[in-house]
C-alpha cells in the first residue's frame, strides 16, 4: 500500500487505531503532563524568583534533564509495576522533562526584573504578594510564555517515544510499524508525529507572541533562542 | 522506592549484572561514544559552510535559522523512521538524524557568537588596517569562541541522550540494552544500568568540554563561574 493509499482509506480515520483517536490520545497525554509539570513548577520557580534564591538550581537542572535518556526514564517508570505500562508512564515521564525549561525560564524572568522597578513596587506600598503578581509576573512574561512553550512542543514530539512502552498515541504507528516491518506504517507515523510537532510549534509560538506585551517583543527573542532544549 | 530497590527477583542495582554483562556493557558504550561523535562532528562540518553563507549573504540568517528550527521540532522518533527507507538498519540512519538536531544548535551559537562581537571592536579592528578576513580571524572568531564552544557542548550532551532512539533500528548504544531489557520482561538491572551508563557518559562529555572550553578561551574563566 502506498502512503497516499493509506492516508486515503477511510478505514485509517476511523475507530481505535484511527488518526483522530491517536492523535486525540496524543495531545491527552501531552496536556496530562503539562498540567503536572506546570503544577511542580510554576510555585516553586515563582517563589524562588521573588525571593531570589535558588539561582544553582533554576539555571543547572535543564543541564541534568539534558544528560538523562527520555526513554530510560520512560521504560523505568513503566517497569515499576504500581505504574505499568501504558499512559500513566509517558505522563509521569514527560512531565519530569517538561519541568526544566519552565523552571529555568521563569526564574530567570522574575530574576531580570530591574531592582529599581521593584524598589519602585515597594514605595508605592505594594507587598510581596502584589509586587510579585503586579509587578514581576507582567515583567516576566515573554520568558515565562517561552519556557511554556519550548516545553509543550518538546512535550507533544516526546509523546510519540511513549508508543514504546505501551501507550497509544501517534508513535503507535512507527512502533507497530517496526513490529510488522511495514514501511508505509512507519512513514505515515513519522509524517504524523512531525506534523503535529510542527502544528503545536507554529501554533504556541503565535500564543506566545499574542500574550506577550506589544513593548517587550523584541528585546527577549535573541535572550530566549539560546535557551531551547531539544525534543526527546 | 526502598522496597524497589532491594525486589530481590529483579533488583534495579545488581552488581553481578555488571559483571556478567560487562562485554555487552562495554560494546554499547564505545557504539554510543561512536555514534555521538560521528553526528556531532558531521554537524560541525556541515555548520561552518552554512555560517560563512550566512555571513556572506545576512538576509539568509532568518530563513536558515527558522528552517533548521523547525526541523528541530520534528520528534527524533519521527526522523529516524523517515530517514530510515533511505539507510535502513545502518548507524547512518541514526548519525544523520542526530546530526539534523546538533546541526541546530552549533549554527545558531555560531551566527549568534558572530553577531555578538561590539561594532565598536570591529571598528577598531577595520581602524587598524585589518582585512575583512583578518577581522575573521583574529578578532571575531576569538570572541565568539566561547558562545561556540558551549554550543558544541549543548549539542553533545543532547546527542548522548538522543542516541538511545536509535534503539529502534538497533543502533542505540546504551539505548539497545535499555529497550531490550523493558522487553525482557521488565529486567530492572539491565535498565538501570544502561540508563545511568547514559547520564554518566553525557556527564563525562560535559565536564571534556568544559575544560577545553576553560583552556581555549581562558578569559571567559571569572564570568562562567
């Protein structure tokens, strides 16, 4: 069967093993661990940048999530049987991995808040909690959004791995294709995970912009571009 | 996880593992030291034509850059199965994908680095009678040297934990013995090990490149501490 052939069957659009529902299922595992990782990180990072401590931390755990294999992780939290296979280890997984750039980025966002701005916040007689959420949050924004983002796409195109410890999600394609060495299984799988890689991209990277305010688009973009970590 | 660890069936650490497996440990590591360097050092090669193009002619910077990002996005699951009806079970198919991903970040760091260098130096480096490729040389590539170098660095190390995609095609290194251990009936120790076998290796890379980024450009010592 050609690739046109099974993009055109009916049979491939519809019931469990359709597009839609892996698809569907992709982008449930996906915002499962984001949820989760958001919820970890965002108060920790929060509330270290606000008190300005922790610097070690913020900057040096994207490092450590570089250096360990999405898919020994994955394959480990899968082999612990009160887990088990399926879609409950690519969640925990990926959400470990969608922990550092969140982190990462918003600490050094509410850490680049200017002292006199803050100091300014402080003698109008704003306290910590509305200098962080009037003051710093606003700030902090293009990072923060940047940090949400890198993680999401990095999260959606890490999902397919998940395929390989028993979850579903577009990877079942390429993983079932390997399996039953069909060449057209494989490549519409891949032509799937990238497309809905690059879908998530292009569509964040508009969120982010549209969330970002008008006068602070600039100025972060060459910051934030050097701070991208690559999807598993 | 106490209760994990000391499971005595199927313990996560076991050094009898270590030691009966030590060949295959052994053969997966120098394959994932092969495969590493092989796709970092072919993306260095393929960066340097594409920067000095870039340099050449600017108004390509966003293009190339905004191309190569969004090959970035592609899942590496996704570009080894594409990549792998062109190669099939090679290491290539590995290398080249790994490559794409490297590629990324050591162009980047490069054009980033270059644009860098204060105008006001370049302007004393041209107020002096220097060359445009003198200029290159002796003055612009000494001080993008150290945003270059920690690129390479970022891109090795995230090429050490990539490598263990190729797994699926049977050129994975540590990977290899991590997917066959989950399919052997969940062998913790064989999954473990090759695991931290990984991160130790990635953090071996780090500290090496550290160290010649410390000797190559010992100025940057006092602003990276």
């Amino acid at each position: 069967m050609s690739l046109f052939e099974w993009f055109t069957d009916p049979a491939n659009w519809t019931g469990e093993n359709g597009i839609p529902v892996r698809t569907w299922e992709q982008i449930q595992i996906s915002l499962w661990a984001m949820a989760i990782a958001l919820v970890v990180a965002l108060p920790v990072a929060l509330t270290l940048g606000h008190l300005r401590k922790g610097m070690f931390l913020a900057t040096n755990i994207g490092n450590v999530g570089r250096a360990v294999p999405t898919l020994g992780v994955l394959t480990i939290l899968a082999s612990i049987p009160e887990i088990g296979i399926g879609n409950l280890a690519a969640i925990l997984a990926l959400a470990l991995f969608a922990i550092p750039p969140v982190l990462t980025n918003t600490y050094t966002g509410l850490a680049g808040v200017d002292d006199e701005v803050r100091d300014a916040a402080r003698g109008m007689g704003m306290g910590g909690l509305s200098i962080l959420s009037r003051v710093e949050v606003p700030l902090a924004v293009p990072l923060i959004a940047a940090g949400i983002r890198t993680a999401t796409v990095q999260v959606v195109a890490t999902a397919s791995l998940a395929a390989l410890v028993g979850s579903g999600g577009l990877g079942r394609y390429v993983v079932d294709g390997f399996a039953l060495q069909d060449n057209t299984l494989i490549l519409a799988g891949a032509i799937l995970t990238a497309a809905l890689a690059i879908i998530a991209e292009l569509f964040l990277s508009g969120v982010q912009r549209w969330v970002t305010p008008k006068g602070l688009r600039e100025q972060t973009r060459a910051e934030m571009e050097l701070q991208e970590i690559p999807a598993g | 996880m106490l209760d994990l660890l000391a499971d005595a069936s199927n313990p996560w650490l076991s050094w009898k593992y270590v030691q009966n497996n030590w060949e295959e440990l052994v053969a997966a590591g120098q394959e994932h030291i092969y495969l590493t360097v092989s796709s970092v050092v072919l993306a260095i090669l393929v960066s340097i034509p594409l920067a000095i193009l870039v340099r050449r002619v600017p108004v390509l910077t966003g293009p190339i850059l905004g191309l190569s990002g969004i090959l970035y996005t592609i899942p590496s699951l996704a570009l080894i199965s594409l990549l792998w009806p062109i190669f099939g079970l090679s290491p290539w198919t590995v290398i080249i994908a790994l490559a794409v991903y490297a590629l990324l970040v050591v162009l980047r760091n490069i054009v980033v680095g270059l644009q860098q260098v204060p105008g006001d130096v370049l302007d004393a480096a041209n107020g002096m009678g220097l060359t445009d490729r003198q200029i290159l040389a002796r003055v612009s590539l000494p001080l993008a040297l150290p945003t270059i170098l920690a690129g390479i660095r970022i891109a090795t190390v995230s090429t050490v934990g990539m490598v263990t995609i190729g797994a699926l095609v049977g050129y994975g290194g540590f990977g290899t013995l991590i997917l066959s251990g989950f399919q052997n009936n969940f062998w913790h120790a064989q999954i473990l090990t090759a695991t931290l076998c990984c991160v130790l290796l990635a953090v071996v890379f780090e500290l090496l490149l550290l160290i010649v980024e410390r000797v190559a450009a010992p100025w940057t010592r006092k602003q990276a501490a």
